[in-house]
C-alpha cells in the first residue's frame, strides 16, 4: 500500500485520542479501524494479562495493530483514578463487554462523563445494552441467526451456512461501532456533548441486510433459501466446482454482462438463458456440469479482460498474489504476517502503515508521560508497573 512512513501522525484520524478497553473481536476490529485511519488509540489491558483465545496478545493478533498498550489493576482504586484521567484526556473510549461490566469496575458511562462531558463512550454487545436478551451469552452465530439473516444463507437442502464471523463481529459490530463513534465524535466536536454509542451486532447484522428486507417487501424476495436472485438460486449468481476441485464465481447478472458469459462460454452456452425462475434449478445444474469439465484456472483465462463478471474463488494463501491485489499493494506483511493493509484509502490524507501489535503493557510509561498523566501513585499502589 502507499502512505505515509511507519509510526507517523498520519490519515484522516490525526490528533484523535481514544481509549479501548481490550476485548474480543468486534471492538478490537473497531479500535483497529480507527488506528488505521490515524487516531491515537491506547489498549488497556488487565495488569497481568491472560487470555483463553489462541495468539491474542501475540504477533499474530492483526486486530492489535498500530496501538501501544498500558497494563492497570482496574481492581485496585488507583489503577480506577489513573484511567479516569486518561479518560479526561480522550475523546472516545470503546469496551466490548456484557452490560454492567464498566459500571462495576467504576468506569460506567456516567462516570466517564462526568468526567469528560465531551467523551463519546462507544459500547460494543450482541443484543444490545437493555433487553430481555442483554445479560445472554452468545456468539456471532447466535446474533446473526437471531438477525433474520443466517436463514438466508446456504443451500435449500442442507442447514443455514456457517459464514465465518465475518456478519455479526466484524461487519454488523466492529464496522457498526467504528460508524457510530464517528458520527458522535463529529457531534461532540460541534455541540461540546458527548453521548453513549450503544452497538448490537444482531441489530448491525440485520443492518446489512437492509436491501433484502426491501427486496422481500416488495414481492422480489422468498424465505425459502437459494431461491432468490442474490443467493445461488439463479444460474447467473453462483460459486461453481471446476475440474480440478476448485471454484469459479458466476456472477453476470445484467443482461448485457450475462450476453457476454455466454459468448465466451460459446457452443458449451447452449441452454442457458436468463429466463423464468422456474427455469433456475435446471439451468444452474447445466452450468454446473460444464465447469467441471476444465481447471479453474482454464476458465479464468476464457473469460480475462471482458465483462463476464467472472473471479476465481481463492483461498487465504493465494490472495495477496493475484495481480491485482499486488499491484494496489491491498496486503502487507508485519512482523513476518501478512494482513489486509488499512481500508479505504485517503487521497489527501493517506494512512500510516501500522505498527505490528504491542505486547500488553509495553508502553505503559511512554503513554502516562505523552498524555501528561503522573503515574506514582497507581505505580507505588501496584496498579501499574512502569517498567514491563
């Protein structure tokens, strides 16, 4: 990618303090957006830090990036003090937990904002801060199919697919919740208040899907699973097996982009059609059968530079290669991992490259005298150690 040089000021966010409270997933993912647009973000992590999720805390934690972390014994009142001055100095905080967490450790919004009346708090939940499912455990699995949107996905004859935790973490949570800090930051800014962001990922994955329920409104849209235009139910909007055990994406939905298809498939294209609904089934099976018969990679080089609307699936290890994404330099490698480098890009304000993730702790001294946060008596109570 291109930008500014490693550990600079640098993207739209400059000059921006905010404070996460060190989690899991979604609010790491927003926390890390916000990094990589240029805000200051500082990760608090317990005093001795443990997890039970393999390699958080480690080189490999890619949601960690580009933020130093302190290390507090929020159970020790004077490690409760030194984040509440941290929190007079910061226009945002971000935690991940279950409702109440914050309020008994002391650090509930109402405190928060009666210490910074500007402070936009941003709080980061499954079901949401109230609600008869509010205190409930769950996953990303459990918010989306609550959602309306894992019945949607996946073939009529077997069960709902398993999409990663791609719908209710990360694009109905952590993107929801980067979102909506922004837009109180920016409100804060303006009025001099700050407010409470309360993000649900089953709301935000329902969010996403804001079409479909208008598709399904309007008559265009069935329950019932890969029936519909948008999920494999149509020959034209598919994933296909090819000879080599690999898979091809179909995705020509236009009239003019499907003509196009199917001259390239040329006599192979015989039966095939964009007509009626009822026609589908037995046309996606048509398909089916003709990508079989060549390797994936056969397929993609019948179909380069026209508008078939045609990728090849790949997978993780093939991605930062292809051509194109080389080319944007769309991945970088830190500390030996490659990752996704920062999205979308800034013309006028390009994004740093981020810094691998800090181990917990390691920069609890650099960030109490950077933010002009005298540090003795949380150190002298053992609430912090100055030295990792």
């Amino acid at each position: 990618m291109t930008g500014a040089a490693a550990g600079g000021a640098a993207g739209p966010l400059a000059g921006l303090r905010l404070i996460e409270m060190v989690g899991l997933g979604p609010a790491p993912f927003a926390a890390m957006m916000l990094s990589d647009a240029g805000a200051e973000v500082i990760r608090v992590h317990p005093l001795d830090a443990r997890s039970e999720i393999p390699l958080m805390n480690t080189e490999f934690d890619v949601l960690a990036r580009g933020r130093p972390s302190i290390a507090v014994d929020l159970k020790r009142p004077e490690g409760v003090a030194l984040l509440l001055d941290l929190v007079k100095r910061a226009e945002g905080m971000l935690e991940g937990f279950r409702p109440g967490v914050m309020e008994r450790l002391g650090l509930g919004p109402e405190v928060c904002l009666r210490r910074n009346p500007r402070l936009v708090y941003g709080r980061m939940t499954g079901w949401g801060q109230d609600g008869p499912l509010a205190q409930a455990a769950g996953h990303d699995l459990t918010y989306v199919a609550l959602s309306g949107v894992l019945g949607a996905i996946g073939p009529a004859d077997r069960p709902p697919a398993v999409p990663l935790n791609l719908i209710g973490d990360f694009g109905g949570g952590g993107m929801l919740l980067a979102f909506g800090m922004l837009a109180a930051l920016l409100h804060a800014r303006t009025t001099g208040t700050g407010q409470v962001v309360d993000a649900a990922m089953t709301e935000g994955a329902a969010l996403l899907a804001a079409m479909i329920w208008g598709f399904r409104a309007g008559g265009a849209w069935s329950d019932e699973r890969q029936a519909n235009l948008l999920d494999g139910g149509a020959w034209f909007y598919g994933t296909y097996e090819c000879a080599d055990g690999r898979f091809l994406a179909v995705a020509p939905i236009e009239g003019k982009f499907a003509r196009t298809f199917l001259d390239r498939l040329g006599e192979e294209a015989e039966g095939l059609r964009q007509g009626p609904q009822a026609d589908w089934p037995a046309q996606r099976e048509r398909l089916a059968t003709v990508l079989r018969r060549r390797p994936r990679d056969e397929w993609v080089a019948l179909f380069e530079d026209s508008d078939a609307c045609v990728a090849p699936v790949l997978s993780f290890a093939e991605t930062p290669g292809h051509p194109h994404h080389a080319a944007r330099g769309s991945f970088l490698t830190l500390a030996g991992v490659t990752q996704p480098a920062p999205a979308p890009r800034f013309s006028a304000t390009p994004a740093a490259i981020p810094s691998p993730p800090s181990r917990p702790g390691a920069e609890t001294a650099a960030i109490l005298e950077r933010w002009g946060v005298d540090g003795a008596p949380a150190a002298e109570a053992g609430a912090i150690r100055l030295r990792p």
